[in-house]
C-alpha cells in the first residue's frame, strides 16, 4: 500500500511547561489549549506559562475568555512577572488528572 503524499505530516512537539503562541492565529486556540493540557496534565506538569504576546490584546483576550470556561484550569496569574513576560504571558495553574499522581496513572 503507498502512503498517501497528499496528507500533509504529523509533526510531534516535545509536551513542555511553556507554550509559545506566536505562529497560531486566535481562531487556532480553541482546541489547541485543551488538548496542550490534557498532555501535560498527563506529564504531571500543572504550572505552564502561556506566551500570548504584548501586540494589540487579541490574542490574550481570546487566550484569557477560554482559560476562564476550562475546568482544567484551577488559577490564572496574569501579567506574568518581569522575567517570566510581563503582560505578554501568563501563568496557568492546572488542576491533576483523577488517577494521577507525577505522571503516572495510580
């Protein structure tokens, strides 16, 4: 069977405490946040930082009215401190998967 050279390729990025928005239009956030911290719930990582950029608001307006309906989410801590982005970045407190316990399913 030969593989389909129309499908465009997975690429896989290493799960980390930092997410950089700066390549993803707003429109982009709605599944791509969720999904991010299902994966890091997953890993045990519950403290990530956000990186929405200082630009004109759009992006952190639509980054911090999602945050605000996940459940996932358990505090958020914006601006961000002088040497974690400012006002360009925030900080997100996630709430442990049931079952979890540093990465690992109990």
């Amino acid at each position: 069977m030969e593989e389909d050279e129309s499908a465009p390729e997975v690429i896989e990025h290493p799960i980390g405490p930092e997410l950089d928005l700066h390549t993803f239009r707003p429109g982009e956030i709605g599944s791509l946040l969720p999904e991010y911290f299902i994966e890091c719930r997953k890993r045990g990582i519950l403290q990530v930082r956000i990186i929405h950029g200082k630009g004109t608001g759009t992006l952190r307006t639509g980054v911090h009215q999602l945050l605000a309906k996940l459940p996932e989410v358990a505090q958020i801590i914006w601006p961000a401190d002088e040497t974690s982005g400012s006002w360009g970045a925030t900080w997100v407190l996630l709430r442990p998967l049931p079952g979890y316990s540093k990465g690992k399913v109990q």
